[in-house]
C-alpha cells in the first residue's frame, strides 16, 4: 500500500473515533440537560403549590426546600 492509503485509512479510524467522543458528550450532556430539567420542574410546581396557599413564611419556605434537597427531591 502506499503512503498515501495508509494515510487515509489513519484519518479515516480518527475521525470515527472522533466521532465516538463527540456522541459520548452528547449523550452525557443530555443527561445533564435532563436532571436540571427535572430539578427545575419540581422546584416549579413547589412554588406553584406556595403561590396557591398563601400561608407560609418565608423561613418555612426555606426550610422545606432545604429539606427538599436533603430527600433528593430536587
């Protein structure tokens, strides 16, 4: 073979492997894409459910986010 196949056949194995590492982020970066999300909506629909009482304090509101966070619910 010459220099030049083998040359091409070199970038060619790169260039698939490139393409691997570029799937693989992908991949990772939807699953961190997808856990901000699902933190987003449970903090959204725990600020929909204050809104809709009206009775707590602030402090009261903290604390349960707090231990929101402590359950990993967010």
């Amino acid at each position: 073979m010459s220099y030049e196949l083998v040359g091409i056949i070199f970038l060619g194995i790169m260039g698939v492997i490139h393409m691997g590492g570029l799937v693989y982020g992908l991949v990772t970066l939807n699953r961190s894409f997808q856990e901000q999300l699902r933190w987003n909506l449970a903090l959204e629909a725990q600020f929909q459910r204050w809104n809709a009482e009206k009775l707590d304090s602030l402090a009261q509101r903290l604390d349960q986010v707090i231990e929101m966070l402590r359950r990993h619910e967010l």
